[in-house]
C-alpha cells in the first residue's frame, strides 16, 4: 500500500464490530493464557488447533481422534485431556497432534474474529516473529483483546501496547487511534516488568487464586516461540 | 454501606451493558463537549436540560417555549439555538431558560446510563464538587465514557481516571477493575497538563480541525463550577 498502515486496538470482543476488518489482519490476544499456550503448542510440533465455542462441540471432536481441551472459569473441565496451561502443551503427546479446544474467552475471540482479512495468533512468547510478520505483511492490523467475559483487561491490552511499540516506525501510530495511543502508554508505564505491573490487575488476582502462577509468570516472557499461528478454514495451522 | 464502594470505569455505552448499576451512581462524561457545556449551563442559571436522541425531537421542543440545541459530527446543526460549545452557554438568555440538547454522543450517553440508581454529569469543570458529592453518597460509582461513535476515546478516560485518583482514599480501587487502573494510570501520565498530553488523540484532531481549540482548552480546565447537574425523570437539574 502506499502509506504506512494503521495498527488499532480492540479492547473487548464487544467492540469488535466497531471495525471494518475486512482488508486487516486481526491479532487474537488472550494472554492469560489461550494465545499463550496456542503458541506453544506450535512450538511443541502440534499438527493444528480448532478453536471451537462449547464443551460439547469439543467433545465431538474427541471421536475423530483429536486431543480436546477445554477450560471455564480458569479451569480445566473434567474429563478432557488438556487444559489452558502452556505446560500442558510442552509433552510429547502434542507432536503431530489434533487438537480441539475452547477457552472462556480466547477462543471465542477467534470465532469473532474471523471475518478479517487474516486472523494471526499473539502473545508475549511470540512478540518479535509475530512483528516481523506483520511489518513484512504491511496491512493494517487490528490487535483484538479478548478480555474477561467482554470487559477490558490489562494484561491483553499491555500485549497489544508492546506490539505496537515494535511497529511505530513501520506503521501509522499518530492518526486517529486514541485505544492504540493508551495501549502504548500502560506498556511503557509496564517498563518491561509486566508481572510487577499486573499486580493489581483482575486476572492476575483470579490466576493466583487457582495457584497458577508460574503459568502467569510464564506468559509475560517474550519470545519463547518463532511459531505465528493463523488461522485456515477453521483450523490454526503455522 | 459497610465495605468501601467500587469506582469502575466504562469505556463506551456499547459496554455499559456489562455493568450492572440498579444500586450504582452513573457518571455520565463527554469531556468534549456535551457533559462540559452542560456544567456550564447551571453555572449561567439554565433551569433544566431535557438530553433528546435526535434532531427532529428537539425540534419539536422548539414549540414548548425550549431553547434548542443539537451538534452533530462537531458541528452546531443549522436552525438551532445553541451548539454544543461551552462558550453558548455563557450568554444571559441560558437564566431560567428550559434547554433541549442532542448531540453525537454525550446525550446518547445519558440515555443509555438512566437504568442507573442515579445519573449525574461530570467534566473537568466541575471535579472537586463532583467527587465531593459522589463521597458524600457512599455508594458504587461507574464512570460512562461517551467515547466517539461508541469507540474509546482519551479525554474522556483521562477524566475517569482524575475520579478515581481523587475518590481513591474513600473507595476501594484495588480490586478487580483492571479499567479504573488504566484510566488513572493514564491520567496519572497527563501529569495535570491535559490539553499537551491530548495532542495526538483523534477528538482533539477532530476539533482542532473545526477551529474550536478554544473549547478545548476550557474543557480541560478544573474546578469552573460546583454544579453537579442530575436526571430527575427526562431533565436533568441541579
């Protein structure tokens, strides 16, 4: 194209309609944790990730001999062979594998989503690759923050703040973006302590009450992963 | 009540939905410019504003002996009494007149909050007395921001979050409103000098571009008026 592109950011899936995103691509972020551990699935050599929106919807998907998961709530459903924990992708069953999973809200962002130009997969652990590819893509980018059952959240727009601040020379950041404008802002008051930043945050506080730290810990490192997952039909493939 | 209220902000009324306010007091902010003119109506001895949703309602108002306004887009819209500037205000025929007011998005607020135990009007103009008043009352607050054209927007963030900083020793903002902790973060950013920190944000572009820098500056003044306008059925008072 022949000016730079714009980079927005969608702070809840409920805004999401607010964006022609027909010639755009989307960045799906859900820190903690779906995108998080979508990206390290890939990273683990899974084959490809079906996001889909009911518990039900991934059971049937176990028939067909894919790996299911599914959490609620920040927790993993009874019964279903993986959670939303990064760990539990880092095992060998996940080489080659199928995989079916629905999240409270990760996954469900996805579905609004894909209406876009191009639905791309973010997170902390794959910052730089995931910038590389979009300044190499040269679209407008829409960073779509899936929140917490469709209110705003911190650490989705802290992730949305830091890619933009890898794409301020590349994109257009001064016109006309007021949500991209403080995304950008709450990063650099983050200072690259993001844990420390989040402390106050909703999320953070519902993770460490379930004792999941070390996956909150986890998530806000950066670039643990070259993998940008996108999606395919209705399939995350890399 | 017997705990600390919750401050919680609303980024655009296409989220207010989230929020339930049956026990709450809405602040309803559209720092530029519908919430400021409106403070400055009962500082100059409006005796009511009637919020209408659209031109031809207010119109019709025109009959009932009503001082009529309506802007649309920035623009004072041909026909009309007043526009939407704080400075129309400030004129001797706004003493005991009865105004009827549309406008792109600060009316369109109020109309969506009055689910609400209670609606009151804030902007810079009136803060201290604002959260004085909101002290006073004890009860949980929501911060509506009009945004523009249900998107977000900086100036009226920046304004939730002055509330929040200056409610933060008799509320409880340290749990779970990852909102309320952006707004005042970003305020915090402002360092008090609103109208620099708003220089790249897409409203006061808008502005500019219609000539009207003058309103802004007054816009993003503090502390102009102690009148703290509420909904009282369709009108709003003091």
């Amino acid at each position: 194209m022949n000016r730079k592109p714009f980079i927005d950011v969608c702070f809840t899936p409920t805004l999401f309609s607010l964006f022609d995103v027909s010639e755009s691509i989307v960045v799906v972020i859900d820190v903690l944790r779906a995108t998080s551990s979508m990206c390290i699935a890939f990273e683990y050599g899974a084959n490809q990730i079906v996001p889909v929106k009911t518990v039900e919807e991934s059971l049937a998907y176990k028939q067909k001999g894919f790996l299911i998961g599914a959490e609620r709530h920040g927790e993993m459903v009874d019964g279903f062979d993986i959670g939303n924990s990064p760990f539990s992708y880092m095992e060998p069953k996940i080489k080659g594998a199928n995989i079916a999973l629905t999240t409270t809200n990760g996954t469900q962002a996805i579905n609004v989503a894909s209406v876009a130009h191009k639905v791309v997969i973010g997170s902390f652990l794959n910052l730089s690759a995931l910038c590389d590819y979009l300044i190499n893509e040269n679209r407008d980018v829409v960073c779509l923050c899936s929140g917490w059952k469709n209110s705003f959240n911190l650490e989705d727009t802290l992730l949305a703040g830091a890619i933009a601040k890898k794409l301020e020379n590349n994109f257009n950041l001064s016109d006309h973006r007021d949500s991209t404008i403080a995304a950008k802002l709450l990063c650099e008051n983050a200072q690259n302590n993001f844990y420390v930043f989040l402390n106050d945050s909703s999320h953070r506080k519902r993770l460490a009450d379930l004792h999941i730290d070390e996956d909150v810990k986890f998530c806000l490192e950066a670039d643990k992963t070259k993998c940008v997952p996108y999606l395919s039909g209705n399939a995350l493939i890399v």
